[in-house]
C-alpha cells in the first residue's frame, strides 16, 4: 500500500530525516572544538568560549541546516509506484514518500538522487568524521607536550578523562553513521538488491543511525559532572555537589569545583590555565637563576689577579726582620 498519510505528513517527514541527521552532526564538531580550545588555547579563548557565543554557534548552525534544506522538502511529495496486489481478489495503488529529482522513470535513483546521496555521505559522515578526529589529534599532542610542565596529580587525572570521554564519542558516532552510508553507497554506485536481507540491513542501520542522537545525552550524563549539574538545573532540580575525592566525571574543565554555571567553568579552565603558565614560569625563572649564577662566578674568576708585592715592600720586610732578630742574637 504504501504511504498513507498524505503530502503534508510527507514533506515534514522528509525534512525531518535529514535536518537533525546535520543537526546533530555539526553540534558535534561544535563540541570537539570547544574542547580543542579549552585544551590547547585556554587563555586565547576565555573571551569567545562563553554562554553567549555558544548558543549564536548552535543556533546559526541549525538555522544554516534548515534553511539548505527548504528547496529539498520543496521537491517532496507522495509518488505513485504502479499498483500491488493485497490478496487474491484486490489491487491497491502502491505510493512511496520521495522527492520526485530523485527518481528516474524507472524507478530508479537519478543523477539528482546519486548527487544528494552523495553529499550526505561526504558532509554528514566523511567531512565531521575527519574535523573531529584531527582536533582530537591537535589536543592530545598538546596534551603530550605540556605533560613535562604539569606535575598536579589531578591535572592529569583530568586529561585522562577527557581522553576517553572524547574517544567514546568518536567510536560511538563512527559505528553507529558507517552502516547506513555503506548502504547508501551500495545503492548509488553498485545495485540496489531487492532481496529481503538487504531491506533488513537497511532498516536495522537506519535505525542504529538515529540510536546515535539518542546514546550522546545518556553518554554525557553519565560521563561529565558539569552536564548532570546544568541539565539539573534547566530541570529545577538541585543535585549534591561532588567533593574532590569522589569526583571521578570525565570533564573537559577539571580539576574544577562543582560548579554548573558559565562562570564556574570559566574560573575552573582560568586556575588550569594560570597553574599551567605559573610552572612554565617558575621552570623559566630557575633556569635563568642558574645561568647568572655561572655568568657571575666566571667574570669574578676572570678578574681575580694574585697581589703584587714591590721592592720597597720587600726591603722594608727584610729590614724589620733583621732588627727584631739583632736582640735575639745578642
């Protein structure tokens, strides 16, 4: 039978598969260069990592999407496929819900379809793919540098839970997004198989795609401090704050209080930061000490001349010696 709910179901069906898809995405990347720039530019980007900025980031994103997409649902609409036979004695029109550049006249994916398609799977797989695994690369080899400057305990802990948190979101959105492109391309570039066990590998990493919007909240509540306490209270609820020696949240801005406002994280990526640069300083400043010390020793060195004695010193000395020995002889 096909679809039944009309043109209207129809367009906002479409343009709701493939909005959120982008959506969801790119507000990943946000993420990953929200890290990169609490990590590698803490002090740089006090001013532009803020409350303010983060939301106009978000929104324009999701504007930007939406807006891209409005020619596409334009295009959508209920397609009539022939008919099919429901049983012995009738037979029903068969509709699908597609874009209609899509489709060729044969049923099949025109070059519109084999374009969009691949799009998707360059800028909404491939493309965020790569950006967030190359800020995740730029952070840990800046990481890695800066581990001979720190020596706080906790500032390590703390970049070892990021580590894994970053690398569980990465894994996470690589394995639940590769099916479904996989198929995609299938279909574009080799054949569209029409037997059963396709369309049940189809449904199921379909389905596994979507799972990966709903895993991300579930990952951050059970993995960052500061989600559970802001998430708390955009629900009014007041959560206990962790005391350092419990605090075991995978968060981008420990060591830090427990703090959910833009303010306390702020103060929290400033201490690490400040620490950070105040042994880079003290390391410098020794350093220094030291090489005045040696530049000192060797000048006084290089100046020192033994003491010169003169002839009248020494025919004064010899005289005084042989008047204090005359009475001794006598």
């Amino acid at each position: 039978m096909g679809w039944v709910f009309g043109h209207a179901a129809c367009v906002l069906f479409q343009y709701f598969t493939y909005v959120p898809v982008y959506g969801s995405v790119y507000t990943l990347v946000l993420m990953s260069a929200d890290r990169y720039l609490a990590v590698v530019h803490p002090i740089r980007s006090i001013g532009l990592r803020n409350q303010r900025n983060t939301l106009i980031a978000v929104a324009a994103t999701w504007l930007l999407i939406s807006v891209c997409h409005v020619p596409f649902a334009v295009d959508v609409g209920v397609i009539n496929m022939g008919s099919c036979r429901v049983d012995n004695f009738s037979v029903r029109p068969l509709d699908i819900c597609a874009n209609r550049r899509f489709l060729d006249e044969f049923g099949g994916f025109s070059a519109s379809g084999k374009l969009f398609y691949t799009l998707f799977g360059l800028l909404g797989y491939l493309l965020p793919f790569l950006v967030i695994i190359t800020l995740y690369a730029c952070w840990k080899l800046t990481c890695g540098r800066a581990a001979g400057v720190s020596k706080s305990g906790e500032a390590a802990r703390s970049k070892r839970r990021v580590t894994r948190m970053v690398v569980i979101v990465i894994v996470i959105f690589g394995t639940c997004w590769l099916p479904i492109h996989v198929v995609f391309a299938l279909q574009m570039w080799y054949k569209d198989f029409e037997d059963d066990w396709f369309r049940y590998l189809q449904a199921g990493s379909q389905m596994l795609a979507y799972m990966n919007s709903c895993v991300n909240p579930i990952l951050y509540a059970f993995l960052s401090e500061n989600f559970r306490q802001a998430f708390a209270k955009f629900l009014g609820i007041q959560l206990k704050p962790k005391t350092r020696r419990d605090n075991h949240n995978w968060d981008t801005r420990a060591p830090s209080p427990p703090a959910s406002t833009a303010s306390g994280r702020l103060t929290a990526t400033v201490a690490t930061a400040m620490a950070t640069v105040r042994a880079m300083t003290t390391a410098k400043t020794a350093k220094s000490t030291v090489r005045a010390r040696r530049r000192s020793a060797r000048n006084r060195i290089r100046r020192w001349r033994p003491p010169m004695v003169s002839r009248c010193q020494l025919r004064i000395g010899g005289e005084r010696s042989r008047s204090g020995a005359e009475p001794a002889s006598g």
